[in-house]
C-alpha cells in the first residue's frame, strides 16, 4: 500500500511509505528555503516525481486555518486522539479514486514516535508529546489504539520559549508573535545558569507563566513589565539562572505525574517539539521510571507528514512499524562545477581531507540524502577539528549566530565512551551528555556537556572512515559537526548553493560525494 502524508502549516513536508518502509521524507525548509516554510508547489512537484503511480491513500494531517492552535480548524484538525480525530473519506487525486484520510495534528506526533521506535510490535507504550500547545501523556496498548491519561500542562513549549522574549529587549512585539527558534537558543543558554535557590522573584514570574492559557495570543510582553525579569537581557547572569529554574519547573510537572501514575513499566515514546530538548530527553532517560526510552529524530512538525502517512498505515493495515533511514530527504544536486582556476580539485581521500580538517581547516560536507528532522547528522554538515576554543568561535561566526551557541560533535559509536559518558550511543543527536577530555573545548559547552551524535560504519559509511582517518591522525575519531545552511534556512542542497555559501562566510573546502575542492587561495 502506497501512502502519501501531507502536513500544513510550519514546518511543512510530505513523506511517503509504501508497504510498511518509509520512501521519503521532504520537509518544505529543505534546499535553502526559509526555516519552519509551509508547503510549497515545488515540494509538491518533487514529491510527486518520486511516485511510480498514484497513490492508494493521501493522508492529510489535521490543522487549523490559521496560524494558532485555536483558531478554525482543517479536516480533523489539531487536538484530540478519541472519536472524531481519525476520518476516512473516498477522493479523487488526479482524477483517480483514492482514499482520503486524516487525523490530527496530535496523534501526528504520537505516530511518529510509535512508527519509527525500534521496539517490537504488539506491546504497550507510555507516550509523551510535549509541544508549543500540547503536554499530555496517552497510552498505547498491543493493537496501537491511543488513550489519552493527563493533560499535564498547557503550551508547554510555548512556555519555555516565552521566557527568552520576555528577557530579550529586541524583541517588541505583544500578542500573537512566536519566535519559533527561541527555544533552542534557551536550551544553550541554560548551561550558563549558576546553582542557587529559587528567588521570591523567579518564583513568582515562573508561577505565573506555568498557569497562563493560550501564553503567544492571551499574554502581551508589556503585561510584564511587573516582573524584574522583564527586558532584563539574555545575556544578563540573572536571565540565564531563571531560564534553568523554569526548565527545571516544566519537567518537573511531567516527571511527578510519571513517577505517580506510570507505573506498569512500559516504554516511554516522547514526541513534539520539547523532545528537542537535549537535557529534559537525557532526564527521562535517566530517571529509572521507565525501561526504555525513545525519541524519534523528527519528533517536531518536520515529522508530522510522516506520523499522519503512519497513522494511516495502522488504520488501513493493523500495523504502525516502519522500516526506515534517517537520511531519507533528497540526493545532492550537483548544479555546478568547482572552478579549476578558484579550487584545487580531486579526488575524495579520506586521510586526506582529514589532514585537512586536523590543520585548522573548515569544510562544507554533502553527501547522499539529506537528513530527515532539522539535526545536521553528517549528510549535510560543517566539519572541523574539535580541540581548540578559537574553531568554536570561527564556527558561530560563519553560521552567523550568537556566541553562546554550543557546536555539536560526531564521533564514532565505537569510540565514544572514550570521551563522552552519559547518554550514548546517540545516532540522531537527541541526548546531552557529559565530556570528559579536556582536548575537546569546541565542542564542550560551558557547562561540560555536549550533544554528541555517534556513527557506525553501518549508519554513515563515508562519515565512518573520515573520522576513523581523523582517529589516525590525532587520536581523536571527533569532529565537530554544525548543520550546513545559510542562516534562517533549511539544509543546502546544490553545489551553486554550496560554494556560494562557503565563498561569503568562510569555508576553506568542500567535500561533495567523491570530490573534495580546496581553495587555492588560502583564507587569511
């Protein structure tokens, strides 16, 4: 059965899975679009030329007209897992008769998690989805029907991402804006918080926020200008110790619950935008509540075509489980040649690019499909050398972002334990853990963790034996590893792309499938 999912909105894509493997997944960001896009007509067009025939069912995840969760809804629309969330109807697409089917954007995220989990069929899960809107945990029995346990708290996503634009003087809106990427930023800047007890001030302001309603469209900035918190600037010590104290605040809502009232010792499946959140996905591995955990590599909206495709998958079939591949976006496109008067262009040698990158040297890397989620995993990454605090600093200036971002490193699996305890193996990049060499400072963050991504030979071939020929060199099979995208962009995929990215912000090479291209002008 040939199935075709849609999701509207931010972080539009459309995924496809044919007798229970999953095609592809292309996410409308993808080839230098804008981050967090809708769907767009090219995205469509190419998602269509991948199909040998049409479809037996399109399956449309539900959403709203708008851009907010409460606002009218489309089809099935955004909330709810019991009666009404899941529709089946008969179309036409092409002028054929297909099956129409959807359901909402909430089971999107539990089938996303539930689809691709390694775990066997025919058991029960616990599973968490906490979003911008939704924080809730289900139950899944053996047959994959969903119940719904406790809605924990609301927006909690939204929550979290509300402090840092409270703090920020740039940002002057009031009601009704979203700045979609001011979590992440949080997440880093949480790591510079200093222990201490909670303030009467933070506490009051934390208290507020965790009880407001619909935060983005009912709570105005400038109706906190009580708090002392408000503008104060996040790169202000007082900020960065609250940001940690309401992080610790919205995980500890959900982790009473759990330790409470999760208690048969199933598996736990996370979901939403929030299982991006590399410490809270490290905690719940780490509580001992739960056997095991699992996080999907596209647990935000980039993998909500693919869960409503899976959903439809069990209503059609009886079975959720997906076979599937990470990089399972779209090949590089190699529009354009290097310049043999501008590069010097040969042949890929791993031992050599990795003599490269162990002299100090920055390189764009593109190989294969891309990666499927927004985490760069060693398709269509930046590469360097992971030993000195200067690369880190050069790494955030080419990315254009601010100071304070951490940069990730890849490492192999084999190898890990070697420089990294705590959450590990880690395929997709999902888990912090601790660094324990002191050689590793660009890819250390402040707080002495990183969010290690580690690879198998298995996994990423070309990547495994460019960091074994890395390991040859200087005895460290680690690279630091930061997505390859024009700011505010989603991956570059075209070598026109490429080279002109690396031309305005500062790259010294390119690897691209089995050409490496080294500038002959050296940067100074």
């Amino acid at each position: 059965m040939l199935i075709l999912g849609f999701k509207e909105g931010h972080d539009g894509a459309v995924a496809a899975i044919e007798d229970g493997r999953l095609l592809f997944s292309l996410e409308a960001e993808k080839d230098s679009f804008p981050r967090y896009d809708r769907l767009t007509a090219d995205v469509l067009l190419r998602a269509t030329e991948k199909l040998g025939r049409i479809p037996d069912a399109l399956a449309v995840g539900g959403w709203v007209k708008g851009t907010f969760s409460h606002e009218p809804q489309t089809r099935t629309g955004y909330f709810g897992v019991g009666p009404g969330s899941v529709t089946d109807e008969v179309g036409k697409f092409f002028g054929q008769d297909v099956k129409i089917f959807s359901s909402t954007h909430e089971r999107s995220h539990i089938m996303t998690a539930l689809g691709l989990s390694h775990f066997p069929a025919g058991q029960p899960f616990y599973c968490l989805v906490w979003e911008g809107n939704i924080g809730s945990f289900y139950l899944i029995d053996e047959h994959g029907q969903v119940t719904h346990l406790r809605h924990v708290l609301s927006d909690p996503g939204n929550k979290y991402a509300y402090l840092f634009a409270l703090a920020d003087p740039k940002f002057t809106a009031n009601k009704g804006v979203l700045r979609l990427q001011d979590a992440g930023k949080q997440m880093a800047l949480t790591g510079f918080a200093q222990p201490g007890s909670l303030t009467k001030d933070e506490k009051k302001l934390i208290d507020f926020l965790l009880e407001q309603d619909q935060i983005i469209t009912n709570l105005g900035k400038d109706e906190l200008t009580w708090s002392p918190f408000h503008n104060i600037g996040v790169d202000s010590q007082e900020y960065r110790n609250l940001a940690l104290k309401m992080s610790d605040a919205i995980f500890d809502r959900f982790y009473q619950y759990a330790k409470a009232e999760l208690t048969e010792g199933y598996p736990l499946l996370i979901s939403g935008g929030c299982a991006l959140n590399c410490e809270w996905n490290r905690r719940w591995r780490e509580c001992g509540l739960f056997p095991e955990v699992f996080v999907p590599p596209c647990p935000n909206d980039s993998g909500s075509a693919l869960g409503t495709a899976i959903d439809a998958q069990l209503h059609y079939t009886g079975s959720a489980t997906v076979s599937w591949d990470v990089y399972a976006g779209e090949e590089f496109v190699e529009d354009a040649a290097f310049s043999p008067e501008d590069y010097d262009v040969k042949p890929l040698d791993f031992g050599e690019v990795a003599a490269f990158l162990a002299a100090g040297n920055i390189i764009g890397w593109a190989q294969g499909r891309w990666e499927m989620g927004p985490r760069a995993l060693g398709n269509r990454s930046i590469l360097a050398a992971p030993f000195t605090d200067e690369t880190t600093t050069r790494l955030n200036r080419i990315k254009q972002r601010e100071g304070f971002r951490p940069i990730a490193p890849i490492c192999l699996e084999s190898d890990a334990a070697n420089w990294f305890t705590g959450s590990i193996p880690d395929p997709h990049m999902l888990y912090f853990s601790q660094v324990n060499s002191d050689s590793l400072k660009a890819v250390t963050h402040v707080d002495g963790t990183a969010r290690a991504q580690t690879v198998t030979p298995e996994q990423n071939p070309a990547m495994a034996r460019l960091l074994t020929a890395f390991r040859d060199i200087t005895g460290f099979s680690v690279l630091c590893n930061t997505s390859l995208n024009y700011s505010g962009r989603g991956f570059i995929n075209r070598t026109s792309d490429l080279v002109e990215y690396g031309e305005e912000h500062g790259l010294d090479g390119y690897v691209v499938g089995n050409t490496f291209a080294v500038r002959r002008s050296p940067r100074v």
